[in-house]
C-alpha cells in the first residue's frame, strides 16, 4: 500500500479517526472552527459534499504541503436533512421518525494537495425496523448520540438491533466510505 508522508484528517469525528486507522494509514488529526453553512436553496443530496469542500478550503488556508482529508455526513429523511440533535428529547422525535421507514446517509468527501482537489459523495439507504419506544429510551440513556447525524449510529446497540437493511457502504454510514477514498488516494494522490 502507499504510504503517505503527510496525510491530514480534518476531522473532529472519533469514527473517521477510527476507520482510517483501521485501513492502515498514518496520518495526523488536526480541526479548526468551521461554520456548517449550506445555501438554503441546495439540493439536499450535495449538501454534504459541498460541506466537505468548504472545510477542505478552510483547512487549505492553513495547511500548504499536506494532503488534507475533509468528510461531512447528513442523513436525509424525505428531502429533509436530520443533523445532529441538540438535546436527548430531539433525538429521540428523530429515530421516532425514522422507525420503519428508510432513509439516505450521504457522505461528501474531499480530497486534496497543493495541486489539486478531488470531491465525491456517497449514499448509502438504510430501512430501520418499527422500533418501540422503550428500546429508543434505553438507547438514549445507554449511549447518547448528541455528536451523530440523524441521532444514532449504525455501530451502537440501536444499529445492531434497529437496522433492517442497508444498501451501499455500511463504513459511509459510520461516517467515511473507506473503499472510495481508498481508491481515491491510490489512484490520484
């Protein structure tokens, strides 16, 4: 495998941290302030990479030789983007909406040196069960997902015994398609 002598993750998520990890890959974590700001008017399926993009010019500016990796995920339930919930009562409204239905993961990734930028998305579907309202309380009061788009992850007790199915890349819904940005790096970095 290549190895990279000056890989970047501008990312503050502990998942994306522990997946490139797990790939093999040397590299440091380093976060700046970054406002999630979107146009209103976006299509919401290329609100993530565009995300991705912006924190990628953003950490440019400070960063000039390295490559510098840049993720943001959204989960879209019926055009409607579910971020991260801002207190365990709106987490709990938003898995009580995702019960029984399935809904879209994507993840906008954004690659680049000093010379060049590479961005992609991916979308993963993912169908919940009914879940009943206990398992989302105990859920909740287990392992509280205030810092996870759409108030839970795919690797937590809800995931294990919440999801149905899924569709796509089960690491894009833990927060970074490993497979692709693998890829990426080897085929144009």
């Amino acid at each position: 495998m290549k190895h990279f002598n000056n890989l970047i993750l501008a990312s503050k998520s502990p998942r994306r941290k522990q997946l490139l990890e797990a790939a093999g890959y040397s590299f440091e974590v380093k976060t700046i302030e970054f406002d999630e700001i979107f146009p209103a008017e976006m299509d919401k399926n290329q609100v993530a990479e565009y995300l991705a993009i912006e924190k990628n010019k953003a950490y440019r500016k400070e960063f000039n030789d390295e490559i510098i990796i840049t993720a943001d995920t959204v989960v879209l339930d019926q055009n409607t983007i579910l971020g991260k919930p801002k207190d365990i009562t709106e987490a709990k409204e938003v898995l009580t909406q995702l019960s029984g239905k399935v809904h879209s993961v994507i993840s906008g990734v954004c690659i680049s040196s000093s010379s060049k930028s590479v961005s992609f998305s991916n979308v993963t579907e993912v169908k919940f069960r009914v879940l009943e309202e206990d398992e989302i309380s105990y859920y909740l009061s287990s392992e509280p997902p205030l810092d996870k788009a759409g108030s839970y992850g795919i690797q937590d007790w809800i995931g294990l015994v919440g999801v149905e199915w899924i569709k796509g890349s089960y690491y894009n819904v833990v927060g970074l398609p490993v497979d692709e940005l693998h890829k990426i790096l080897k085929e144009q970095f």
